[in-house]
C-alpha cells in the first residue's frame, strides 16, 4: 500500500475529500455511509474546510466520525483568507473543532492567499500549534512562488504539506512546485485527483489509454486516475464521493501499483509540462 509520512505520522495515500459534501439534506445519510465506509476501507485521512458548505461539510464530517476512535484518524481543516489574521483565526478555528466535534486537528491549512500579510497568517498558525488545537499546519493553493516567499519566514519551514490540484490532465505543479516541495521534504496533497469525475473536459475516463489500463487491472477508470497520482513520491490524493462503493474502489486503489509501461504510456497521452504555467484551482 502506498503511504505518506506528515511529519511523523503515516498515512495511506487516498484519504476522503468532502468537498460538496453537507450541502443537501437528502443526500445527508448516503454522505455519512460513504465516509464511514471510507474509513472502514482503511482510510485515516478526512480532508474538509469552514469554506465547504459554510460550515455544513465539518458538521457531515463531525456525525460521520463519532463511531471512530479519534486517535486513529488524521483530520484535515482550512481557514479561509478572511479569517487568517492574529485576530480572528482562533475563533475560527474553534468554530471548525465544534462543528467536528473534536478539541484539536492534525492539520490545519490556510486555505488561499487572501489581505492578510502572510507572515502574521504564519505566525499565528505556528501559535496554535503550540497551543495544541492543531498538530501540524500548512498551506493550500500555492505556487512556487509562494512556497519560496513562507520558506523565508521563521516559521515557514516547519510548513507540514502543501494542498493543490493535480491530476492526470493538469500536471502543472509538476514543474516547479512538486520539485520544490520534493527537495524541501514538505507532502502534497492533491485535490480533485479525479479531475472532479472528469466534469471538467479533460476526457481522462474515455481516454482509451486509461480504459485499456484499468481493464488490465480489472479495477475502474478512477482507480488507475488514483494509482497514477499516488505514484509519485510523498502525494496524498482526497477523492470525494458520497456512494459507497465507490469509496471503497478509492480507499482500495491506494494498494494498485502501475508498471513503468503503464506509467509511461499515460506519459504520452498526458505529457508533463515543459513550461511553468499559472497555477490550476478550482
């Protein structure tokens, strides 16, 4: 199985996204079925922010979690940019630990650049970290660029994992920011590793590449999109779904290995950029 180490700590290397998760009340216990299924499949890692819902999601995640042993999940937050300064954070902080019903976070990540100067935003993370409401931070929708401007700052190497989109057909960071993070020893997180179940145009699950790949392995088209993404060293991918079998094909990808050939063949369907080009969010 492929795992990831966050300072310290190691996890499988597909944990949940909850992303649109919270937000209809009909679709509320199939939600909670799919994350606890998640992580009845082996997942330890639940990636969720204040942002998803305004709120809705923590809570999901919150009731999703109450049968499970608190130490043995490793849960992911975010602050948004509004909330990132020396004044607000905490209480903002504290509004997600309630919502999910837990008194600290493993780690906790600033969610986008916003006004806020990022050395207080820093500064501030580091402090509740040493108050011990959360274990780790880190940072979300950075480039290079920015890696480079928090790696100057006297926190900034302590910096615990870096989140940004990355799949198959948007390989972007794999120009500066996956080297960087690389040779500073910090873990990416992927969001969207499945490219959102591909709504967004990129033609990943009818590429016939892909589909010759994961009959193969005799798995599903999302599988091979996870097992290529996990392929990298020290990348953790949080795909979202609300079925549950779907979640457990995602939990249980983290155990395929693709060959050099299979890895080289979705190389030329999906070449690696030659180019620096502008950060892909979503």
């Amino acid at each position: 199985m492929r795992e990831v180490t966050l300072n310290g700590t190691t996890v499988p290397a597909i944990g949940i996204g909850t992303w649109h998760m919270g937000d209809h009340a009909d679709r509320r216990e199939s939600e909670i079925a799919a994350i606890q299924a998640g992580i009845q499949a082996g997942a330890r890692v639940v990636d969720t922010a204040e942002m998803y819902g305004s709120g809705r999601s923590e809570s999901l995640v919150g009731e999703a979690l109450v049968p499970f042993k608190r130490e043995d999940l490793f849960l992911i937050s975010k602050v948004l940019p509004e909330n990132a300064s020396r004044d607000r954070m905490q209480t903002s902080l504290e509004a997600s630990l309630n919502r999910l019903r837990t008194n600290y976070l493993d780690l906790y990540l600033y969610h986008w650049r916003g006004n806020v100067p990022l050395s207080e935003t820093i500064a501030e993370l580091q402090r509740l970290q040493e108050t011990g409401l959360i274990r780790r931070w880190g940072v979300s929708n950075f480039d290079a660029a920015d890696l480079q401007e928090l790696w100057a700052l006297p926190a900034g190497p302590k910096v615990a994992a870096n989140e940004d989109l990355y799949h198959l057909g948007s390989r972007g960071v794999e120009y500066a920011v996956l080297p960087w993070q690389r040779a500073h020893d910090v873990p990416f997180i992927a969001y969207s590793p499945i490219a959102q179940g591909d709504t967004h145009g990129h033609e990943l699950a009818s590429n016939p590449v892909v589909k010759e790949i994961a009959a193969a392995h005799r798995v599903g088209i999302y599988e091979i999109l996870l097992a290529w993404v996990i392929s990298h060293d020290q990348v953790l991918a949080i795909p979202q779904t609300s079925s549950v079998a779907h979640m457990q094909a995602n939990i249980a990808a983290a155990r395929l290995t693709l060959t050099a050939d299979e890895l080289s063949a979705l190389d030329h369907q999906f070449p690696k950029p030659t180019t620096a080009t502008p950060l892909d969010i979503l």
